[in-house]
C-alpha cells in the first residue's frame, strides 16, 4: 500500500486532540507505512502536552500563524507518497483513512475529500450549520467558479502539493479553495469523492461564532475573486442579486415570525430562518469589506 503522511494543524486543541488522534490510531485496516505529524501552532493551552503523551505522533512547531503555515511545515516534513489533512475538533470513523486514501490507486487522481457530518448538533446554531449543509463536501466539490475540497478532510498527492508551492501562507482563510484551485489548475482532473470516508466535525455553536464564521467565509471569498480576477469577475449584477437575495431572506424572516404567533409557522422554520439571514448578512459584509473595503460596502449593501 501506498505510504501515507496525516498532517494535522493545531492551535489551543487541547479539548478535542486527544480524541481526534485516539480515532486516529485506531483506525481499522491502516495503511502499513504510516506517519501521523501533528504541528502546534503556537498554542498556549496543553495541546503540545497532549500530542507528546500520545504514542505514535510526532510533534512539529511552527511560529508563524496560520492553518497555512502549520500545514506547509507538516507538508515539507512528511515522507509519504499521500498526504492526508484533517483537523484537531475532528473525530474521524475507523474506516475514515483507509476509505480517503483508496481513490489514489487510479494514477489519475490527484486531489479526494471524504464526507464531512456535523457531530451531534445541539444549538440553534449548530443544527443551522447541519441543515444549511455548510460542510457538506458534495457542495463544496462542484461549486462554481472554484470547486475544492475542504482542508478539515483532504487527501492530496504530496508530489502535487510541493510542486505548487504549498500552501499559500498569506491566506488565513479560503486556503483549501485556493491550493485546490492551483492543484487542479497544474494537474487538471476531477476532485475524488471518497463519500465513505466519514468524519465528524465539531462546529460553530454560537449566534456570535456564527457572525464570525460568516464574515470570515466571505473575506476568503472575496479574497479569492481579488487574487484570481483573470480568471472570474465581481459586478454589478452580482451585487444585485445578493441585494435581492438579503432582501427576500429578511422578508422571509418575519414572515415566519409573525406565523409562528398563529400557528401557521413552526419554531424550527423560524430558527433556521433567522440564522440563515444572519449567516447571508455576515457573509456579505465580509465579502463587500475585503473587496470593496468597508466604505464601499455600505454602498453596496444599500
């Protein structure tokens, strides 16, 4: 079998690595030769601790901040023919590695993502995040203009993630859309989809970590329409339809809010509406504050 590398990025994991790496261990059928690299990035928490106790693992340091960062220096490191990422509040399934690194028997595949599900949604903002189907890979593999495979469930052939340079360390976020865009842009193929290779990711729980998360998703996006502007163009008409779109969701909102006084709304209609539009506003103004800066978003928003 294949030689496999996992290189997982931590900062301040010490709540979740421990499970993460034990799922990780015990996975059924490994491959024979396999590393797992875990590189704290400057955490100030017992992570480093945690990764050190654990048999099996070896520990890496990397100074500069950023999931970028960490996973270059794991990346450079490594030996292994596949490299595997996933991400520290993960909880990967026994068969999770075994199933994400079967696609690279065909020679022609250079990029797979396994299937990403929400681990035990409990808050209003979490089963917002399962139901939205923000992680769901089979969305994020065909979007348009940019499919990817997201980093928190990743296999990649190393020869192709060093020959593009890594990943680019400037990028805090949309870092995954932006390597699988150049890996497949060097490499043009169809993205893997190993559905069977499942893993659970804790998310966002919060009305405030959710305000967070969007803005952040949007920046990365606007990032990437700056960064690749030969490729793909922000206009009028799309800031048009995300006008027209904020518009209808807000209606929509109030809408259920009125319904649910008589009845004719349900409580979690309401609730998956009312995070819904806060996630698109967020998203906007993420998105509206990085590309057009944060004057300019006010007008665009208007």
């Amino acid at each position: 079998m294949t030689d496999v590398s996992v290189v997982v990025p931590a900062y301040n994991a010490a709540a979740t690595i421990g499970d993460m790496l034990n799922a990780l261990r015990r996975q059924s059928d490994p491959p024979s030769r396999l590393e797992i690299i875990v590189v704290d990035n400057g955490s100030t928490d017992a992570t480093a601790d945690i990764v050190r106790a654990t048999p099996g693992v070896t520990l890496l340091h990397e100074d500069k901040r950023g999931p970028s960062a960490a996973r270059n220096r794991g990346l450079h490191h490594a030996c292994g023919d596949i490299v595997v990422h996933l991400d520290a509040d993960t909880l990967p399934t026994r068969t999770w590695l075994r199933n994400i690194v079967a696609p690279f028997t065909n020679p022609q595949v250079v990029l797979a993502a396994g299937r990403t599900l929400i681990f035990s949604p409990a808050t209003a903002v979490e089963r917002y995040i399962a139901a939205a189907g923000l992680y769901e890979t089979d969305r994020a593999i065909s979007r348009l203009p940019f499919p990817f495979v997201p980093s928190l469930n990743m296999a990649v052939r190393r020869s192709a993630a060093v020959a593009v340079g890594g990943w680019a360390e400037e990028l805090m976020t949309a870092e995954d859309v932006d390597f699988s865009h150049r890996v497949l842009k060097a490499y043009p193929s169809d993205i893997s989809y190993a559905s069977n290779a499942v893993l659970f990711h804790r998310v966002r729980s919060t009305p405030q970590e959710l305000v967070t998360l969007a803005q952040t998703y949007g920046k990365g996006v606007a990032r990437m329409y700056r960064r690749y502007s030969d490729e793909v163009r922000w206009d009028a008409l799309k800031t048009a339809k995300v006008r027209g779109r904020l518009a209808q969701r807000a209606i929509l909102t109030a809408f259920l809010h009125a319904g649910r006084a008589v009845r004719i709304a349900t409580t979690q209609q309401l609730e998956f509406s009312q995070c819904h539009l806060m996630w698109s506003r967020n998203f906007a103004r993420g998105f509206f504050d990085e590309y057009y800066g944060a004057r300019a978003r006010a007008t665009a928003l208007k």
